[in-house]
C-alpha cells in the first residue's frame, strides 16, 4: 500500500497533486510520501516483532537523503552504511552512532578509523584481513571496536545476477567453509568485540526459501561456535526483501518474512539485525517526468521524456521494469516504447508497453521509484542532478536542490600547460 493515488483524476502524492509539485520545481523530479516511507517502516518492525529482540538498520544505500533519513530516525531505524559518506549523512539525521552498522566490501584505514572514533555501533566485517586492520585501528586508539563476521552462505537467492551476492563467487562476505576457523582467529583480538555473524544474499528477492536456506546455515554455523565455547549475541540477516514493480504483482509480505523468520530462528536466543532498504522506500517513491515529444517510431512510438537513465538507471543497468503511468490519464491506452534523451539505446525506459495514451507536455510517473533511485542518479550528458522533494499531507519541500550542470563545471579547470 502506498500514498500515490489518482484524486479527480490526477495522480496526487498524498494530499499534493504531482502536477503542483511539477510546476513549481521542474521535471524530472523524484517525489517521496513520508506516509508511505513511516507505514513501511512500521509494517516491517512490527512483521519481525514476533522474532523476539531485533534492531532495524535502514539500508541507507537504498536512499539516502537526508530527509528521508530523519523519518526513519523518527521510526526508530538506526542506519546500514557502506562507506564514510553514508555513515556521516546518517549521523547528520540524528541516527546515533550506536545504531550505525558499517557493511562494505572494501573499508579504508581512514574509514575504518573515522567510524571506530564516532563509536560506529556494529562493523560487518568482509574478510579475515579487514578484521585485523580493524582490530589494530581500534587497538591503537584504546578502543574496542564491536563486530559480525560476514558469511558467503552460498546460497543463490534468485535474483537479478548483479545485485545478487551470497552465491560463492560473489566478493561478500568469508567463505561458508572458512568462517569457523576465521571467527576463532579473530575472537581473540585485542580491539575487537567479535559478537555474531551476518548475511545479506542479495536484493529484489521474492522467494523466502533462499533466505530460510541461507538462515538456516548461519544458525548451524552459530550453533557450531558456541559449541567451540564463542558467545554469540547478534545475528544480522541482511536486507533484500523485494517489492512489487507492476501493478499486481504478488511477492512474499513483510508478515510472511518475519513469520519466516521467527520459524528458523525461534531457538538461536540471540538480538535479531535487520537491514531492509527498498522494502521500505521502493513504493514510497515516485519519478515525475514530462514527455518532450512523442515520435513515430518503426513499430510503435517512441515517448521522449525529460527523465533519463542518469536520472533512473535500474532499467538500464537491470533491465529493470516500472510501472509508467501518465499523472492525468484521459482513458485512451496505447503500446509505445518510453526513452529518455540521452545518446545511447540503454537510455530506454520501457519497450512496447502498453500504457496510458501521452502527449507532448504531458505528466509521467515512473513508480517504484524511491529506492535505488536518486541515489543512483549522475549527470551524464551534462544534465544536470536529479531533485527531490518530500510529501508530507498537504505539505511539500524540496528536500535536495537541482545541481545544475555549472556548478560540476565550475569544479573542473584546464592545466596550465594547455592554456
Ligand atoms: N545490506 C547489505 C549488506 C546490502 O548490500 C544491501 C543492498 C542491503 C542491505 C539492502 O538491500 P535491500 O533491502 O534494499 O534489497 N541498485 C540495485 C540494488 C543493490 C543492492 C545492494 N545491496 C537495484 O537498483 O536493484
């Protein structure tokens, strides 16, 4: 359920008309509910309850702006981060640092450093040899950093190929086999806290029984470590659960996951960690786009419209489908494809898809489109960065400015030599 419904035939964000919230900042525009960003937070939270002690960290990748960030903070969620950046904009939104966990394949020292200093609450350790550097980093600074190693289950969660990641030959995580031995090294560190173990075996997942095969190893391998005399106290599952991108579309529920959940984990006595990120803020999000011109094509027409994949780029690095709908439907359908400007065929939004008849002026809604959105978005061809904008009731902000081509410009400079 989300807050994105047509009102007198005009598709509205909440109380807001999409086509208010056009005119008044320019299109393309990225329109977020906070309605639908709380409602979502709150169905996941309460869908895991059941399991017993949990912590929810909001997968900041997903989308990160700092608006957002605050609502989730209001929801309780503390905050998965990948990087540094990632880390101080959740510490920007008032996450404290204690409920900050720190994933991420590739942690600098400097990184490593900064976050052991701010009391970064959880670091999801990659490998055998980012443990070390970390122990020694804390170590250092007569300070103990608290951790989770994380395991490759190898299990293939049936996902799109490049956001899959607990299959053997993905680069998360220590190998299946491996884990024991690189837990016991690593528990007897100075400078580290060695507390549990995490998974995360990939993204868009809308089948539990890869999530239930991968949960079951780590409760085997869990078991397993105690038995070898090691305290285990937090298991972080990872994200991944996966949202419906056309209307219809059935997935497994946040109620189903966490009775799943609650199933395989019921004898572990352990604080359950979390880290959803597009279940949250996939439908909580809209692309608000106008269609430049519409042009006959060999087959069908060809929907030019003034969003592009540096705005939206799921399409075209995942063949990824959303819904495209026009923000005032007259009735009439047709079958077209749906592009944006940019110089490349990839820059295809939709192929052949049947879909409300729109004409050159007109509104388009790409939907689904709050997670991995904006966050992805560049400014190839020298477009300028995407804005965004937070509903709230009759309310509405612009919650990230129009980065407008000048200003990149103006952080470029040619050498002396070629002046
Ligand atoms: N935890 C870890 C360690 C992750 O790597 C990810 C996502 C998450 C949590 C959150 O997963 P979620 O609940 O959002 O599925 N750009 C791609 C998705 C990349 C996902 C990367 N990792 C897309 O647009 O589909």
């Amino acid at each position: 359920m989300d807050h994105f419904q047509y009102h007198e035939g005009v598709l509205h964000a909440e109380n807001v008309p999409l086509p208010v919230i056009a005119d008044a900042v320019g299109t393309p525009v990225y329109v977020y509910s906070e309605a639908t960003l709380r409602r979502h937070a709150r169905v996941f939270r309460e869908a895991l309850t059941p399991a017993g002690s949990t912590h929810f960290a909001f997968a900041v990748k997903s989308n990160p702006n700092l608006a957002v960030l605050r609502v989730l903070r209001d929801e309780g969620f503390g905050a998965d981060v990948v990087s540094i950046g990632e880390a101080r904009r959740a510490l920007a939104a008032g996450i404290p640092a204690a409920d900050i966990v720190f994933s991420g394949v590739g942690k600098t020292d400097a990184e490593m450093a900064e976050a052991v200093e701010a009391g970064i609450g959880q670091f999801n350790l990659e490998s055998e040899e980012e443990g070390i550097e970390l122990a020694r980093i804390a170590a250092e600074r007569g300070l103990t950093a608290t951790a989770a190693l994380r395991v490759n289950p190898d299990v293939d969660a049936g996902t799109h190929d490049k956001i899959s990641t607990g299959k053997a030959d993905n680069k998360f995580g220590v190998p299946f086999f491996a884990a024991k031995d690189i837990f016991s090294r690593l528990a007897g560190l100075p400078g580290l806290n060695l507390r549990g173990l995490a998974v995360h075996i990939g993204s868009q997942i809308t089948n539990l029984d890869p999530s239930r095969a991968a949960f079951a190893k780590m409760g085997g391998l869990m078991a397993d470590l105690r038995r070898d005399g090691f305290v285990i106290t937090h298991m972080d599952l990872g994200g991944g659960l996966g949202v419906p991108y056309r209307e219809g579309e059935m997935l497994p529920t946040p109620a189903e996951y966490g009775a799943m959940v609650a199933d395989v984990t019921r004898d572990w006595r352990v604080t359950l960690m979390f880290e959803p990120g597009r279940v949250i803020t996939g439908n909580s999000g809209v692309l608000v786009s106008q269609v430049v011109r519409v042009k006959r094509g060999a087959n069908h027409p060809f929907i030019v419209v003034d969003a592009a994949m540096n705005d939206l780029a799921r399409p075209a690095m995942y063949d990824a489908w959303h819904d495209v709908v026009a923000v005032a439907p007259t009735g009439s359908r047709t079958t077209a494809n749906v592009v944006g400007p940019i110089c490349e065929s990839s820059d295809t939004f939709a192929k052949n898809r049947e879909m409300d008849a729109v004409q050159t002026g007109d509104l388009v809604a790409f939907r689904t489109a709050g997670a991995y959105g904006a966050t992805m978005a560049n400014t190839y061809n020298s477009r300028p960065l995407v804005p965004e904008v937070l509903v709230s009731g009759d309310r509405y902000a612009v919650v990230a400015n129009r980065i407008d081509p000048a200003t990149i410009l103006a952080a470029e400079q040619v050498p002396d030599w070629l002046k």
